[in-house]
C-alpha cells in the first residue's frame, strides 16, 4: 500500500500533538523546582517528537503543494489509529527511561498502561518524584478512546463528524 501525502501529513501532525502532551508535566517544575533535573528527561522527547512531526508536516505539505493534490482519508484512518498508538506509547515510554525511573520494558508497560487507562502500574507511588508521578496521571487522563479520538478529530478535521453518524 503506498502512503499518500495527506498520510503524511495527518502522521506528521500526530507526531507533533504527542511532542505538547509530553512536554505538559514540566509544567510542575514550577512548584517542585528541586526536580528541574527531571526536566530532560520529558523535554527531549517532546522536542524530538516534534521536531520530527514538524519536518514531515512541512514536507508533505510542500509536496502537496507541487502537486496540487486534493485528498481524503476515509481509507486511511485505520493505520493513522495504529500510528498514534504505537507513537504515543513509543515516545511516551522515553520520559520514565530517560528519567532512570524505569527500565526500557517497565517505562513501555507504563507508558501504554497510561495511554490506554488501565491503571496498572510497575511504578512505587510512594517514592516517585512529583513530575513523573504527574505525568502518569496525564497520560490516564488522555488516555483510552479519548485519545484515539481526539488525534482522529484533530488529524482528519472535517471528516471527523463522520464518526458520530451511525
């Protein structure tokens, strides 16, 4: 199956949606200063998920723009779904291991019990710093069908609606 540049487009603006959801928990450095150590750790991939969505949003757009391309992404919806889902729960996992808070294969456990709501945890509550305890209740709060469906809203725009018909 070959990807279309709306494709890209709608990857791109996932990507760079995911990038301000991880950047959110630095927000509580402002009342916990002492864990400003911990900030990297959620910037750095907020910044690369970002970046990266932003660079692939451009190109697509200027590529759209040399073709003059007129688009839809009824049949493409499915795999911009899975993408959110692996990106966000991917790059979701990066705070907790770069933080040294989790190992790869717990920060990954984290990240999709966050994304997905499920609550669990392989987290100790009690000893975990303000910021990551923070972002996992963000990433709840996010999280489920919310998430899916607001990355689709966002991505698709107008075409959205149509999820609400029945």
């Amino acid at each position: 199956m070959r990807t279309g540049v709306s494709e890209w487009s709608a990857y791109g603006k996932l990507m760079i949606i995911i990038g301000a959801l991880i950047a959110v928990p630095l927000s509580v450095l402002i009342f916990y200063p002492e864990e400003a150590g911990y900030g990297l750790s959620f910037f750095a991939p907020a910044l690369f998920s970002a970046g990266l969505g932003t660079l692939i949003l451009l190109a697509s757009k200027s590529r759209r723009q040399r073709r003059n391309e007129d688009y839809s992404m009824t049949k493409s919806t499915g795999l911009i779904v899975l993408f959110a889902w692996l990106w966000g729960c991917t790059v979701g996992a990066l705070p907790y291991y770069l933080g040294d808070q989790l190992t790869g294969i717990q920060s990954l456990f984290e990240s999709v019990s966050g994304w997905t709501t499920t609550g669990l945890t392989v987290s100790d509550v009690a000893v975990m710093p303000h910021i990551f305890l923070f972002y996992r209740s963000f990433t709840q709060y996010c999280g489920g069908l919310g998430f899916v469906l607001v990355m689709v809203m966002v991505v698709s725009e107008k075409k959205a609606v149509n999820l609400f018909e029945g």
